[in-house]
C-alpha cells in the first residue's frame, strides 16, 4: 500500500502550496492573473467549463523578443544570403540588394510589402518538411546580435510561467502571431510546450502534390493571411472557432484581439506586455518601429486590461 | 480507505474488458482498427508519443449520411426560401428559382459553382454567432427526407465508437470536411465530442469589426478556402501543421487526405466506408453524384487501405 499513500499524499496537497508565477514580484498584475483563473476554475457564478478556456498568445515581444526587428527577419536575411549564389539578379534588385550589402535599415524601409516578397522569395518553393528542417537548422546556430543568445533562449520566464499555469488549470494554451505559422509551429511545442495545431499565424498559401510518387506540401510563392490587427481575431475564428477568454500580446497589432477576446459575456482578461527595461531587455512602446503600442497604452485602463511594466514585474527576464 | 480502494480497483481493471467496438462485427476491418491502436499505443518499434496521434475524418458519408444530398444543401436550401422575401429577384435567378419551385435536380444541376453561389448568398452578412445560431435553430426542428430523422441522428454509431476509441487511447480527432467549418462546428462538440477548434473545411472569407460598439466577425461573400480533395492535405497542413497517421473518408473526395496520411513514415492506417447498404442506409460508390467512391475502391488494396463494407461489417448504421 506505500504507493498508494503515495498517491493520496500527492492528491490531497494543496495545489497553492507553490507559486505558480515566481518570476513575477507580487504585484497588481500576478495577483490579477491568480485572481482570474481562480474564479473561473471555481464552481460560482464565474465557473468556466474547461472546453471554453481558451488562451491566446501573441509570440513577438509577448513571448519572446521582437528588437532590433523580428527575429523571423533575420532568418529571412540569412536565407537571402545562402541563396543570393542562385540569384545573381538580386544583387541590384531591392529590398534583397540591400540585405546583401548588409544595410539592413534600407531593406526594412521597403516595409511589409518588402518584407512579404523576402518572406515569398526565400519561403517558397521549399516543401512543408524542408521548411520546418530549414528553421530548425537555423535557430541551432543562429545567436541574437545584441545579446549573442540564441533566437530560443530569448524566451520570456514570466511568461512560460504564464503558459504553465493556465495549463495546470485547464485551459488550451494557443500562439496567434503576425509571424509565419510555419516558421513558429516546428519549435514551439518544445520552447512553449505549444503543439503546432495550437498556433495561428501569417501564411503563404500551399499545394499538395505527388512529386516522383511522394506526396508533399509546397509552399507556393502567394499569400494566403495576414495574422495582423482586425485579421487576429479573423484567424482566432478559422482556427479556433470560439473566443477565447484570456488574450495576451504587447502591441498595437493585438489590439483587436485583446478588444474581441475582452468584450464577450463572463470573465475576460486582457493583458500587454509593456516593454519599459532598458537593462534587462529593451524599452520602447510609441514609437518604436516594431512592436509599437499607443493606442493599447491609452485604451487599457477604461477596457479594464492589465499592462505589465517588465521592468517593474518580472524577477526575471530571459529564461534562465 | 474504500474510495482508495475503488480507485485501486478501477486503475486495475484491464482495459480489454470491454469491447471498445460493441457495433462492429468482428470482421477484418475492426481487427485492424484494434490491431493499429495496440501497437502505437504499446512501447515497441511502432509505438507513436501521444502528440503525433492525430486522427482526421471526414464529415458527409464518414460520420453522418449524405443520401440524397449533402446535408448542408438542405440546409442552404431552407435558407433560401427563408430569406425569398428579402430576394425577389431570386423568382428568376438560377440556380435560386429552381430551389423555390422545389426542383431540386436543376438547382444541383449548377454544380459546386451554384452551390457555393447559394451558400455565400445565405450565409455571408451573417455574423459567426448568428450563423451559429441558426444553423442549430435549423437542427433542432428539420428532418431528413428519406428517414424523417433529425440530421444529428443520422450519425454513425460505429464511426462514434471508434472515434470514443482512438480518443481514450491518446488520439487527437479531427473533422476533415468538405462542407462548411462554420456549419459544422456549432454541433460537432455534442454530437462527435470534437470541439470546434479540431474542425477543418471549406469557408467563406470573414473580416472583423466593431458594429455599434460590438465586436463582431462577419461573414463575407467570397470563398475563402475549399477543403476537398487536394484542398484537404493543404487544409491539414494550415489547421493541424503536422501528419495524421490516422484518416478515415468514404470518397474520391478524401483520396489525397488518405494518401498524404499513408505515405508518411512509420504505422499508418487509412479507412474508406464503403455504402453497401441499401436497406439499412444508402447504397451507392463509382456512379453516385454525392459521394463518388471509384479510385479509392481501385487503389485501397495496393495502398493497405481498410474498405469497410458497411453493410457487412456494422451491426448498427445510425447511432440508436
């Protein structure tokens, strides 16, 4: 019978003897989040059944670092770079000219639609499995060029402590990113614990084919969805189909998300992420070229979100 | 300790003890299913971790009938002489006039073009929740034709059982279909416990906006998706992001699903139903309009793919 006291032992401990976020100080934010799960794991007035706790999670900045730019940017220049050998023409041809000399600031002015046509020339044309190899392979080497991490270092504690939780409490737990859905689905079951049906992102659209008698997808040159402002809460519909009670991001780009996920009936919460740690990370909100948050700053206070100043509410910055 | 010891007992109670298959005969079919599931379940060479277990099936002749047309056509059509007042055009316009003069044949007779011509007519404008809620409206009171039953009742009961199955052995089961996500979706949780989020198919374009200070999704008049035949692997690939090792449909329509699903590495398992029965359901395959099962039937055996005769193999058709 050891085993089985064991067991019982295991069953009858208080499942709030540990903190469940002890990267986060003991601030408005952490108490607000314990607060909400708690209610809605409760049976009350606030109950919610577990099919219906549904998380969303911007990726850039919310769960890991989006500066100097995104990090799926410097995979698509690193690309650009292996394969500038098979495309003389772009050696004269922007924004990719521009990546090759290595200014980087000229071949971000081109903006998204630069940044599409570097995403659909380096993307395309590889199958789904060469794709998700192609970003495997990069991030095992690839180091950040202010903090020399790797791109899957640069994940944030609090908020992996964040994802646990939620979990732990029966919630699903889903990634909706302006990023690439392909470029994030081959990691983030094992940086985020997120499997890849789980994640929602921009794309390119896809063919099937039988190619010397073996099936597979190809990534095909032409976009298919922005996952981006008012397209986030479309996406949240196409894959997910219901809202989700919890929305998580750090920019303006989730502000339709915070606002569609915060605006049903029940228990909502609403959270952004506020850069404001020079130090530890980087500050930036207004007027940053990436991740820009202004309207989200004014708007949190009357539509009850809670932002999080990292400077201030985080132990911890990077996963140890 | 008696409800340590109840638990004890519980926990040691052979799986085995129940047939998981009660409306199977114990035919080829089930071996296989039975065979399949013990072998990526058990520690071994062909054992498969539990998030790979994903399983996808089709809807309209997989897991409900389909005889004489699919059940969404019904539904559109119902639609159309709801909303004829608001169209008086429609008196004239095929393929809508032909659905008002109750000529079903030349209504079909436009073809996928005059369906979907239908469905964005009836559907779009509509926000996701009102569409929702009408198509559970609708549920709730339309009969079959043939049968008189309830739509929902005209689900398979094997399908069920084996979908119960392969869900208690780890599996992620997912609808793979045809016909319309948002269709689907608000009933597929209570009917086939697969929430909406494991639920793939053909779409309509939506945007996002707020109306009178309402968030809201929209449905728009332009397809967004057709997830048939080689639209289903692509659908897969968008939705899931990684291989189903199991795939069940009953058409030419899921040849692609079943191959994409087959031709991965390690154990594979592909079904086709096969309506054999006349008496009991519909029989039908190589001449049917809706349903069409002739490549499927011609390849299955050098494919390993188990044809399930319906009328030979199930004891019960539509779940009691």
């Amino acid at each position: 019978m050891r085993s089985l006291s064991l067991l019982f032992f295991a069953l009858a401990l208080p499942a709030a003897a540990a903190d469940p976020l002890p990267s986060w100080n003991d601030g408005a934010p952490k108490q607000a989040i314990l607060a909400f799960v708690g209610k809605v794991t409760k049976e009350g007035p606030d109950f919610v059944p577990p099919a219906e706790r549904i998380a969303v999670f911007d990726n850039d900045g919310c769960l890991w670092a989006e500066q100097p730019m995104y990090f799926q940017a410097f995979y698509i220049f690193d690309r650009i770079k292996e394969l500038a050998p098979q495309h003389p023409e772009w050696t004269t041809q922007e924004p990719f000219a521009s990546v090759l000399k290595g200014d980087i600031k000229s071949a971000l002015a081109s903006g998204e639609h630069g940044l599409l046509a570097m995403a659909a020339a380096t993307h395309a044309g590889l199958t789904s499995d060469e794709f998700a190899a192609s970003v495997i392979d990069w991030l095992a080497t690839a180091k950040h060029p202010v903090t020399g991490k790797a791109y899957t270092d640069m994940v944030y504690q609090p908020m992996l402590e964040l994802l646990d939780h939620l979990r732990a409490n029966g919630f699903k737990t889903f990634i909706v990113s302006g990023g690439g859905i392909d470029f994030i689905r081959p990691w983030a079951e094992r940086v985020y614990g997120i499997p890849p049906e789980q994640v929602i992102g921009s794309s390119l659209k896809a063919a099937y084919e039988v190619r010397d008698g073996k099936p597979v997808i190809i990534k095909l040159p032409e976009l298919n969805f922005i996952d981006d402002k008012a397209g986030k809460p479309v996406g949240i519909h196409q894959h997910i189909g219901r809202r989700p009670i919890f929305a998580a991001g750090n920019s303006d780009g989730d502000f339709q998300m915070l606002e569609w996920t915060t605006s049903g009936e029940g228990p909502r919460f609403g959270l952004l992420v506020h850069h404001t740690d020079a130090e530890r990370e980087f500050a930036y909100d207004r007027e940053s070229h990436v991740g820009k948050l202004s309207k989200g700053l004014d708007e949190a206070p009357a539509r009850g979100w809670t932002v999080v100043d990292m400077k201030g509410e985080w132990k911890t910055v990077y996963k140890p």
